[in-house]
C-alpha cells in the first residue's frame, strides 16, 4: 500500500501556537482556516504567524452558501415557544443579511446542532417571528438550513471575496469552496482562482445529487459529514459517503477527502473510541484520500493527540 494520505487540521485557540505548529510538520499535510470562525484581521494574523513557524501549506476555507445565526445572548427554546429575528438590528439577525428577503412563509430553520427547528409563522418589514417545532438552543454563529426548499445563495460572501484577497497578497495557494452546489459555483471559482489549488466541499443534498457532473470539473473534493447531515437523514450519511468515492474511481486523478466526527470523543478524552477507529480505517479503505480533524484540533483538549492516533490509524491501514 503506497498510496499518500493526507492529513488536514482546521486551526484554532488550540492550535494556533508554535508549539503545535512545529509538532505538525512532517504529519499534516495542510492547516485549514476556517472563515466561519475569524474576522479579516485575524485571518492576516494568523496567516503571518503560521508563516513565521511552520512551512506547511495553508488553506483558506470560505464560508460559501451557508446562512449562519448572529445571535447578542444565547437562549434554550422548548416546543411552541416563539422569538423573533430581525432584518436589521435587533437581538438576533442572520447572515448574510439579505437572506432575510428570501425567507418565507411556513419555512422551517434548522439552526445549528442542538436540534433547534423552526417554523416561519409572520414575517414584516421588520422581523419574521418563528415557533419552535423542536426543543433546542438559539446560538451564535450556527449554521442554519431551511428545511424545505433550497434557497439559492450567492456562492462567495463579501468577507469570502476580501478574505481570498488578503490571502492571495500573502501567497497562499490552496483554497477550499464551502457548500458548493453547482457546476457554476466551481467555474466561477476557478475564475477567481485559476492557478491556486482548489477544493470542493460536498456539504448539501443539492452537491450529492449533481455530484456526477461537479466531478468532471473539479479534481478534489471534500464530504463535509456534519453540515451534511443537516440536509440529509444521519442514517443516510455512510450511503452518501461510499456514493461519492464509488463515482470519483470512475474517474483518474480525482481525490476525495472526508471530515466531522472523526475523533470527537479527542475533544475532551485522550483516547478515541473503538467506533472512531472503525469509521477512521472504513473511510480509508473505502477510498478518501485522506481525513480532515475539524474541532478536535481547533478547540480539542488533545489535538497532539488526535493527529497521533489518525497517524497511527493510517500506518495500520498502509500496512494491511
């Protein structure tokens, strides 16, 4: 088995310190910066200071098709509870902020991972009120998914295009498309980016559907399991992952990468479970060309740890 795999870690307050950063080289193959998480003069920061105490890559990951929450005080709501969110300023918004005019009527909102959903009940100038249909928090900076339709978004946010530019400035080279959704969104990245290395991420049941034609024009793509999840039944996560690998084999050249989940239980333990090292070797044999640690190394208690096991877990695959 020679086959190279890759490692990529998402940086954050636990990692982004040069203790970490000089224990990585020669185990990481990419650090990921997630601009869901950090504002422009973070990113520019950071940037710098990785640059001065490691020579592995960066990547810029956008913050692409996705609405997400900008909530002042966090809230748990129980079923049939109502809160309101605003249009312009208020207690709670949503960004990007013109995806208030797209909303609806009887929309139903996913908001984030504690299983928060609600109904659009009245909308105005002002507000829409929403009832909750299932119990959960109101969070800040969540990602949020309407239910039941696809709400066409502009691919690249503002911050996205200001952020590719400041990275471009400080020459770096690999760049990655959150929510990519269709075959436009991949050429009009390219166009932006046309001699960078880019990544496609496969995060919405839109991606899964047209995946056969994304892959004739994009080379690497990466499953994103969590928001993934969002759109499409947890049951169905492992089908939809085998179905994407399974598609990129008919093609040469063409890597897919897989996140979320993978060693969650790193975040507070220094000991993975025996589930997370059967997802990690399943998701290996089955064909991604490598694996992508996300909260585990951002904000993990054991993100040394976490690249270790992967580590130990790919060598035990390469020697079957």
């Amino acid at each position: 088995m020679n086959k190279k795999l890759d490692i990529f870690c998402t940086l954050g307050p636990s990692s982004i310190n040069k203790n970490f950063l000089k224990f990585a080289k020669g185990k990481v193959s990419l650090l990921r910066l997630n601009m869901s998480h950090i504002n422009l003069k973070e990113l520019k920061r950071n940037i710098g200071f990785i640059k001065k105490n490691t020579n592995i890559p960066i990547c810029i990951d956008t913050e692409g098709a996705q609405i997400r929450t900008k909530i002042k005080k966090q809230k748990s709501f129980k079923i049939n509870e109502e809160f309101k969110i605003f249009k312009q300023k208020g207690d709670n918004q949503l960004y990007p902020y013109d995806i208030y005019d797209k909303l609806k009527i009887r929309d139903y909102l996913n908001i984030g991972f504690d299983d928060l959903v609600a109904k659009i009940t009245s909308k105005n100038s002002k507000f829409i009120t929403l009832k909750v249909t299932s119990a959960g928090k109101l969070e800040n900076n969540k990602g949020v998914h309407v239910e039941n339709r696809f709400v066409k978004l502009s691919f690249l946010t503002k911050k996205d295009l200001d952020a590719i530019e400041i990275a471009k400035k400080m020459n770096i080279r690999n760049f990655a498309l959150s929510f990519t959704n269709t075959v436009e969104d991949i050429k009009k990245f390219k166009k932006i980016l046309p001699t960078q290395k880019k990544i496609y991420k496969i995060e919405s049941k839109n991606a899964v559907k047209t995946f056969n034609k994304l892959i004739k024009i994009g080379d690497n793509f990466l499953i994103d399991r969590g928001d993934l999840s969002k759109e499409v039944s947890i049951e169905n996560i492992p089908y939809m992952q085998r179905k994407i690998v399974k598609i990129s084999k008919q093609y040469k050249n063409k890597n897919i990468f897989i996140a979320t989940n993978f060693l969650e239980s790193m975040m507070k333990n220094k000991f993975p479970t025996r589930g997370e090292a059967n997802d990690i070797y399943s998701s290996l044999e089955m064909g991604a060309r490598g694996i992508v640690l996300a909260a585990e190394t951002a904000i993990g208690n054991y993100p040394k740890e976490s690249i270790l096991f992967l580590k130990k877990m790919m060598l035990t695959y390469k020697k079957r």
